[in-house]
C-alpha cells in the first residue's frame, strides 16, 4: 500500500472509480495476472468474467457454455480422449452442438485476459485519483458493509458448500449463481452418491453410479471457486484499510492541531 | 498532555475516535496518520512478485485444478473411482503449486521478517488536558489499541 498523504479535492471526480458498492455486492477492480483470469476462462468459460466482476457477460457465457457442453457431450469425450478412448470419443460428441464449442472457449479465453489487461491500468489510475467510496450500503432487502475478512474461513466455507464462501464476503450474485450451479452438477452427476460409495470401498459401484459428463464440470468449479473467494477476502480487505486511511487523512489532519514539543 | 496510540485498520479505531469527540474532545485536537505498509511501484502484469498473499495461492489452485480434472478422468479407468483420485489431483496439486511459489521467495527474501502479530497501521495522537488523560486512555484501551502512551508537552 502507496503512504498516504493528505489529497487535494480529486480533479477527475470518479472518472476512473475504484468500485461500486451495492447492497448484494461491492464490485471493485484492482491489479491481477491476465494469465491467470485466462485460465479460469479455460476451465470454464464465463469463470474469468465473474472473477473479474463482469457478471453480465460471465453469466451469459456460462449459460451458453452449459447448454452447448452438455448437449454436444463435450466433457465425455474429453474423459475418453484422455484415456485413450478415441472411438468412443468420437462417438460421444454430438456434430450437431461440438462445433459451436470452439467459438465459446476462444473467445471466453481472449475477452478475459483482455478485460484483465485493461482493468489493470484502471486500477492503478483509480488509485491514483482516489475517489471516494462510501463503505457501508443499506437497501430494503440486504446491508452490505466493507470489513475484514479472514481469507481462510471463507476458503474453509466454500469446501465445504461452494457459494457460502462468497456469501460470507457478501458477493451475492456469485454465490447464488455458484451454490445453484454445484446443487445442479451434483445432482445430474450423482457425484453424492459416489462419495457414500468411494467411503465404503465399493469402487465398482462409485464409478458406475455417476455421469461422467456432469461430473467433470466438479473440479472447475471447486478450483474457481476457492481461488475467487481467496483473492475477493484478500482485497476487500485491502480496500477497508484504503477506505479508512482516506478517511482519517480527510477528517483528522487539520492544520489547527498543535503538535508537541 | 498528548496521549498517542496505535491501532490496526478495525471498526474498533472509528468507534473510538467517535467515543472520544463524543466526550468533549474536539476533532482539531485528534490527529490519525494512517501508516502505508510499504511502498509500491505500480506494476500492470505482474501479480507474482508481489507478496501480498494472492500470488501463493495462484499456483497452488490452477496446478490443483489441473490434477483435479486429471484425477477425475483417470479415476474412470482406475479403482478408486473419480472421486477419490479427483481428491488426491487436487491435494498433490495445490502442494506442488504451493512448493513452486514458496521456493523462490524463501532463496530471495530471507531478511524479510514474517510479522505474525498484529501491525500497527495507524497513529493517533490526541491533545487533551491533563485531566482528561485517563479517560481518553481508558476509552482507546476498551477499543483494541494495540499500544498507548503519554507526552508531557515542554513549554
């Protein structure tokens, strides 16, 4: 963190803000590796976008990457493909929906590291320009206010029930969106019942029971999930403490005061 | 008389600076210097030399990730089934991961001393007469100041 010193009224007045706090989210930007949002969008196009606070354009691609994943059976053939199954992969796939994947991916990958790319500079001009934000938002149904948070516990939590990590850092449409999303894949996966098979050994059974095409979307969203909650703790954290230095320095360094000796 | 304490960024430091004008000290007589951690030169990529927390944990869920995926497509075919070896991906993962960050910052920064107890973060000094000091100090203390003290100002 920059050492503060006492700003003169902001010039640009929010012309490059660092957030926006609502009362189901604080949406902010702050500085983060390219590589590593393009990654995400990788593992699950639409992932990078909401990790990055887009969440209209995140959520529209995850609905679109869902639909065309699951009709064209694209997770299946990648577990085929991988296991050297290559008849049955090209089996799997349907040619009606496979192709429409590549559109998806490429450009869920180039967008995100883009926008990454970009907001980075914001950022960095953002804090530069210092522009205030009021820490604390009430509406009718929800109050969210700016805190610190132990990045631990929300990871703990999201292990646990991915969606309440990000519901304890109060990033509300994520963590509906994530706890819908894990209700929904471990339901059609039959992922639940292979744990209850798994720890009672019966293996032939663990592996029969499940649908390999829905199970493969688990470790997306788990590794997304417990990477965004992390990084949103770590910086909200961050923004508490620049939110409160700016105001100390705004309200408690008048000239007036008589330093000793 | 000044009583000068410090805090960690909290709630704790507002409720006690509002406790304090609320008994009658002014606000020209409080002054808070919020203390910056460190200097930082304004980097647009590279998240990963800064060590700021978020850096460890990249590697240590993208590798997871990666091995989770794997562990779930080759539990197909092996005995223990996608979950278990799904587990175990994840687990050897994040460990690799974790190793592959923590080694070049462990060669790099051994003077760099790990601060586990809380930080001071701001500085507050409040002037108030001679009489008031206990109360003030009272008040700071109920409020988590991490450190208090006292200045006899010379004339």
């Amino acid at each position: 963190m920059v050492s503060i010193q006492n700003t003169t009224q902001s010039i640009r007045n929010q012309r490059r803000p660092k957030g926006y706090i609502s009362s189901i989210a604080t949406n902010f930007i702050h500085k983060r590796n390219p590589w590593v949002t393009a990654w995400w969008s990788c593992t699950f196009p639409g992932f990078g976008h909401i990790s990055l606070g887009s969440y209209a354009k995140g959520f529209l691609l995850i609905t679109w990457e869902l639909i065309i994943n699951v009709h064209a059976k694209i997770n299946l053939a990648i577990i085929y493909s991988f296991t050297g199954r290559f008849e049955l992969a090209k089996h799997a796939l349907d040619k009606r929906w496979a192709l429409l994947y590549a559109g998806v991916f490429v450009y869920a990958v180039f967008d995100s590291y883009r926008s990454t790319v970009d907001l980075n500079k914001f950022s960095i001009l953002a804090d530069r320009e210092h522009s205030p934000i009021i820490p604390m938002k009430i509406s009718t149904l929800e109050i969210n206010y700016f805190d610190k948070r132990n990045p631990w516990v929300a990871e703990a939590w999201s292990i646990l029930m991915p969606g309440a990590g990000h519901l304890y850092t109060h990033r509300l449409p994520t963590g509906f969106v994530v706890l819908v999303w894990y209700i929904m894949i471990s339901y059609f996966s039959h992922s639940l019942e292979c744990v209850h098979y798994s720890a009672l050994g019966a293996f032939k059974q663990a592996i029969a029971v499940t649908d390999p095409q829905w199970m493969l979307f688990l470790p997306s969203l788990f590794g997304f999930v417990m990477y965004d909650v992390y990084v949103n703790t770590v910086e909200y954290n961050k923004l508490f403490e620049i939110e409160q230095a700016k105001f100390l320095v705004d309200n408690y360094q008048d000239p007036v005061f008589e330093m000793p000796l | 008389m000044y009583v000068l304490a410090s805090f960690e960024y909290s709630e704790y430091l507002e409720l006690a600076i509002s406790e304090l004008e609320l008994k009658g000290i002014k606000r020209e007589r409080i002054l808070a210097v919020p203390l910056g951690k460190k200097t930082e030169k304004a980097k647009i990529f590279d998240t990963i030399s800064q060590s700021d927390g978020i850096s460890l944990i990249d590697s240590a869920l993208i590798l997871g990730t990666v091995f989770m995926v794997l562990g779930v497509i080759y539990g197909y075919v092996l005995k223990w089934g996608p979950i278990i070896w799904g587990l175990i991906g994840l687990i050897a993962g994040a460990v690799l991961g974790f190793i592959i960050d923590i080694i070049p910052k462990k060669k790099g920064q051994n003077n760099k001393k790990k601060v586990k107890n809380k930080t001071t973060e701001v500085v507050i000094l409040v002037h108030c007469d001679t009489n008031q000091v206990d109360e003030v100090e009272n008040t700071l203390m109920s409020n988590f100041a991490l450190g208090i003290g006292r200045l006899d100002k010379r004339e």
